[in-house]
C-alpha cells in the first residue's frame, strides 16, 4: 500500500510541477501583530483556505471599504515556518532535476520578508526561514540520490544597494566587493562574486553566517540598510547522471527584495532620495519583467536594473516563480498593503481583467 502511496504522492507532485513550469505563483503571508501592537484594529477581514482575501479600508464605510483578491495562497498569521516551507519544497526540489527557480518575497519594510526568507536573529532550527531550509533540503536530497546521481551544490550571496552588486560570500571585503555582471544570458550572472561549495549542513550555518555579517557591515543601523537593498542567495546545482554521464545545471534565487514602502519624494534628499529612486526603479523593473512574462509578451524588459539582469536566466522560458507577498496587518499600514497587494495581482497576471472591467 505504500508503495501505491509513493506513486500516488509522485503524481501528484509531478502534475504540480508540470502547473508551475513558466507560471508565477504568488503565496501571501500576514505577519502576526507584534506584541504591544493592537490587534483588533486590523486592515485584514478574512483569510480563505482557497487563497481568498478580503482587506478592509479603514477610512471608508460599508460595501465601498472591501476589496477581495485571490492568490495561489494566503497564510494567516498562524502559519508557521515549516508550513510555509512544505508548500515550497517541491518548486526548491525540481532545481535538482534541472529547472530554474526564483523565490522573491516582496512587501514594505516590516512586514515579515526576512522572517520568510531568513527567519528572525539567532532563529532556532524551527524558526529557520526558507533560505536555510532550502539549502538544507537541497544538500540531503542531493545526497540521497548519490547511487544515481553525483551533485555539486554551491552557492553565492550578493546584494544590490543604489543598483551596485555587492558580494556577501567574500573573505576579503576590501577586495572584489563589486563584481560585475555577465553579459551572457546562459552563464553564471555574477561570475565574480565568491562561490561557497556545499558539502556538509554546517557549510549551509557557516556560509549563511558570513553573508549576513557582511550584510550588516557597513551601516551602523542594519534594518536601515537592509531594508533598502535587494539580497539574492543563488544557489547553483551542477548533477551527473551516473549511468548515462549526461549533465545538468540550474540555479534557484532566494530573493529578499528591498522594502517597497513609497518614499514622500517632498521630505527626503541626497542619499535617501537616491535610494528611493533605486528601489523605485528596480521593484518596477521586477514588476515589468514579470507582468510581460505572465502575458507571455515577446519582449520581456530584463535590461531595465540590475536586479533583472542577475536573475534574467532564471525567469521566464522553463523557470518558475515564486513570490511570496508580505503583508504587516495593522490599519495604519492599509495604503501600503493595497499597493502590495495591487502590485501582486499584476504580477500574477490575474488583475488585467478585473481592472478593465472595474474602471
Ligand atoms: P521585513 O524584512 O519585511 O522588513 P521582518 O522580517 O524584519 O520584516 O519582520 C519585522 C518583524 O516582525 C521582525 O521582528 C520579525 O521577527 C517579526 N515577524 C515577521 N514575520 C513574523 C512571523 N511570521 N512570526 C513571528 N514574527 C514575525
């Protein structure tokens, strides 16, 4: 009966996969209130188990004050680490059988993308967020198919701050910080960032270490800094068919992206107006690239920041896309948890419809 089971199960995955091959799918997560934060005053209604939402504007009465979107997903705040992880784990697996994969979580600043992707400080193995997970799941199943495939895994970690790329895996930070990128949209995008072979779980404690201390380096507030620079962990599968010798390649990106929050162009200047306007810029070029490829457009903008450069050979054609939508709860963050949610529709291709049809 196991064995039907274990078929059964390997349908069900493969028909899974065969779903997501070139669609984006877009999960949505609401971070729980934190403690002193007021809980009946939430801008969030209702949470389905189909992926419905239902926000409510705070500042409008009745009907008027709803809107319901759909996504693949919605999480409540219940939803913990490993829930979140289970339903990701077979898009983070199919890297292992050749397929390209990005993972984005997009939100304002605070509403819970690091807690996703990474986990919170010192997180113990049960808070770990989707990074250290995958990494992990990447190396054991890697692994466990050693009798019929040998793998390399490794891995780069870098960061793009005012549209430089940083490199988070470096050693020696005075040199090499600012590797440039590939023109050739098969090879490896950032050529010259340090690569970390992966061999063992501590290598996965080790390196995720020294790309978060270098992440903080060079701000003296971290949440500053981090929040307004886009973090990509790529990991870069490389398998031999032991049998047959044939090779395959892949990469999946883990991608923090830098809070979306609109800055009042009127009250910032010199530095923050010019990180505004990064950010502005690479989240529309995001948003761009994947709204032309969910309308399967022949031209698909990648060379409009850097963020869509580094991760143009893992979007689109065969890849899949994930983005998970980060949303902080409170009624005082209503604006931004509409353009959040506005910006997922679009990206998910689901919102060209409706729109018409609404004006
Ligand atoms: P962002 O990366 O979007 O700026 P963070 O991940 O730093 O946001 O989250 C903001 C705060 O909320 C942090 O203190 C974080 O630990 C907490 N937090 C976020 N999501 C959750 C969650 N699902 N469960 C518990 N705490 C969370």
């Amino acid at each position: 009966q196991s064995y039907y089971a274990m078929l059964a199960e390997n349908q069900k995955l493969h028909n899974e996969l065969q779903e997501l091959k070139g669609n984006i799918r877009v999960y949505c997560r609401i971070r729980p209130f934190l403690p002193g934060q007021r809980e009946k005053q939430s801008s969030i209604e209702y949470v389905g188990e189909n992926g419905e939402l239902i926000i409510v504007n705070p500042a409008k009465q009745g009907k008027e004050s709803r809107r319901s979107f759909k996504f693949n997903k919605v999480y409540s705040q219940a939803a913990t680490q490993a829930e979140v992880f289970s339903d990701t784990q077979p898009l983070i697996q199919s890297v292992l059988d050749g397929y390209n994969v990005c993972i984005f979580a997009y939100g304002q600043t605070g509403s819970g993308k690091t807690y996703t992707m990474t986990g919170p400080d010192k997180a113990s193995e049960d808070e770990w967020g989707v990074n250290y997970r995958a990494l992990n799941h990447l190396f054991q199943t890697s692994q466990n198919r050693e009798h019929a495939f040998s793998y390399e895994i490794s891995v780069q970690m870098v960061e793009i701050y005012n549209e430089q790329v940083r490199d988070l895996l470096s050693s020696d930070t005075s040199q090499k910080r600012y590797p440039s990128l590939c023109s050739q949209p098969n090879g490896l995008a950032v050529p010259d960032a340090t690569m970390y072979p992966v061999k063992a779980t501590s290598d996965v404690l080790h390196l995720m270490d020294v790309g978060l201390k270098n992440r903080a380096k060079g701000s003296t507030a971290l949440n500053e800094r981090s929040s307004r620079s886009h973090s990509i962990l790529s990991i870069h599968a490389r398998g031999v068919d032991q049998k047959t010798r044939s090779s395959m390649q892949s990469s999946l990106h883990l991608v923090d992206l830098a809070g979306s929050e609109r800055v009042d162009r009127s009250e910032v200047t010199g530095d923050r107006l010019k990180e505004a306007q990064h950010i502005n810029k690479s989240l529309s070029a995001l948003g761009d690239v994947i709204s032309a490829l969910a309308q399967k457009s022949p031209h698909i903008p990648y060379r409009n920041s850097k963020l869509t450069q580094v991760l143009q050979g893992s979007l689109g054609g065969n890849a899949k896309t994930l983005m998970f939508v980060q949303l902080n709860p409170e009624v005082n963050s209503y604006s931004e948890t509409l353009s959040t949610l506005k910006f997922a529709e679009r990206a998910s291709g689901v919102e060209l419809g409706a729109a018409k049809s609404s004006k």
